[in-house]
C-alpha cells in the first residue's frame, strides 16, 4: 500500500496581539472511508499565459465517474513572481479563489459528479504553475 | 502589517522513487506585497447531526470580495470512514461540492468570498459526535 503524507504548519507572532498562532497538521491520505492509501498520482508543470479575449480558462482535470465521491487530493501553486499576477480556480461555475504569486492550495476533490472540473485561469501575467493530484485507483478495462 | 506563514510538505511512495513537496507561502492581500492582517480567530465546531450547516459566511465577511483570503479547515477526528462534506454555495446548481475531509484531512484554500454563492458549507457524515478546526484568514485591502 503505497503512503501518502500530507502535512501544514501555519504559525504567525503577529497576527493576534500577545499571542501566537501555531496550527500544526498532518494527514495519511487514503481511499474514501477506508484504511488503504491513495494510488495514482499526476503532477506536472506548466505556464498560464493571460487570455486575450474572454476566456473560461482551462480545465486542469476533468472530473471522471470513476473517481465520484472519492477522496482525492489537489495540490496547486502559483510559481509567478509578480504579486499582482493570479491564478483564479474554478470548480465547475464556481470560483473557489484566487492564488497570488507564490500562493499554494491543498484539497479535496470529490468529483461527486462530472460538472466538477477543476478550471484555471491567469490574470495580470504569465503564471507558471505546479499541481499533484493524487487519487484512488481507477478500473482499466481490458479490450475484448 | 501581520506576517503569516504556511508551509505544506507532502510525501509519496506512490512512485517506484520518492515524490516530495514543499512550499512555503507568506500570505499577502491582493496584488500587494503587504500581509494578511485579520481573521476570523481559529475556531472548533462540533456537529451531532447530518445536516448541511453555514461554516463561514460571505455576508460576515464582506471585506474579503475577490481578494486573497484563505481558509484552513481541518476534521479532528481519526476516524477515517467518517467524513465532512465541503461545500460552496451556488445559486445555479445549488452548491458546487469541493470534497470530503475524512479523519485528520485538512484543506487551506483560497475563498473568494464574492457573494453568498461563496458561502463554505459543511455537513458531517453521521450523527455521531464531530468537530471541525477552522480559521479565515480575510483580506480586507
């Protein structure tokens, strides 16, 4: 069984006066409702360049039947330097938000119907990016 | 000007070698190289019913349109059969569901914030006791 670890540290000793945030975590990524680990991962980079004309931007996975109700996991950073450039994510018509030069996200994904895409889009600049998704296995079918 | 750092390390053997991640973000507000400076506060809900609830509302949080505010979330439990489903509200289709947290998973996403479309909904999977940590962090610029 493959393992997949996925941890975050968020702290700050300035946001709250007198005290300190800390928030430490840490996660063993596995199957929907089960003890068995995540099997597939897809990662890659690329760059997002600004649409000249009205754009929906560019689906950076398709939500699958396969994958419906499952637990898997996204991974997407913002590579760009510029603080005004950003990546808008989208999941189907909703907009989730905006990832600012350098910002990164982490999250579920359950596909829990196939209007779930995960759609990106760049706005002010060039975004170089970087994302992972990890995912339950899927059936291959063999041809007859 | 509030300084906030978030750190992700992620680890894989899913590969025949080793896959690692990690990244480091200072969270800024919008365009801009100054820092987040509000929040929410971090915060524990439990849940003792299967019922879709409003975890942060848009309306709360008016200052926070389509800018950089970000939310951590987290499902305490260890559990990892029971899950909290994670919504954003959608005046279209109702709401567009993000994913489901089961025991220990946490996300941290950006929210848009934009409209009550953008309400982060949740709802446990069972009736048996959960509790959920969670803090925004809001961009008021």
């Amino acid at each position: 069984m493959a393992t997949t670890t996925a941890s975050v540290s968020i702290s700050s000793s300035d946001l709250t006066p007198g005290t300190s945030l800390n928030i430490n975590a840490s996660t063993t990524c596995m199957k929907a409702g089960l003890t068995t680990g995540l099997e597939i991962i897809e990662m890659g980079k690329n760059t997002l360049t600004v649409a000249e004309s009205a754009s929906s931007g560019v689906s950076l996975k398709l939500a699958t039947a396969a994958g419906a109700d499952g637990a898997s996991k996204v991974y997407l950073c913002n590579n760009a330097t510029d603080d005004t450039f950003y990546i808008r994510l989208d999941l189907h018509d909703t907009i989730v938000g905006r990832l600012y030069a350098g910002d990164w996200l982490f999250l579920p994904w359950s596909q829990n119907d196939t209007a779930n895409e995960l759609v990106i889009q760049a706005f002010g600049g060039s975004c170089p990016y970087e994302y992972a998704i990890f995912k339950e296995g899927e059936t291959v079918v063999a041809g007859s | 000007m509030a300084t906030i750092n978030a750190s992700v390390s992620i680890s894989s053997d899913i590969m025949n070698y080793p896959v690692r991640i990690n990244k480091t973000m200072t969270m800024k507000k919008a365009g801009s190289c100054h820092g987040l400076e509000e929040t929410t506060g971090l915060g524990y809900k439990k849940y003792t019913a299967v019922t879709q609830v409003t975890l942060l509302d848009v309306s709360a949080e008016t200052a926070a349109v389509n800018k950089a505010s970000k939310v951590y979330i987290r499902n305490t439990g260890s559990d990892k059969s029971q899950y909290f489903i994670i919504t954003l509200a959608d005046t279209t289709d109702d709401t567009e569901e993000v994913g489901r947290l089961y025991g220990g998973d946490w996300l941290l996403m950006p929210w848009e914030a934009a409209s009550a479309d953008h309400d982060i909904m949740v709802q446990p999977s069972t009736a048996e006791p959960m509790t959920l940590e969670y803090i925004a962090f809001i961009d008021p610029s």
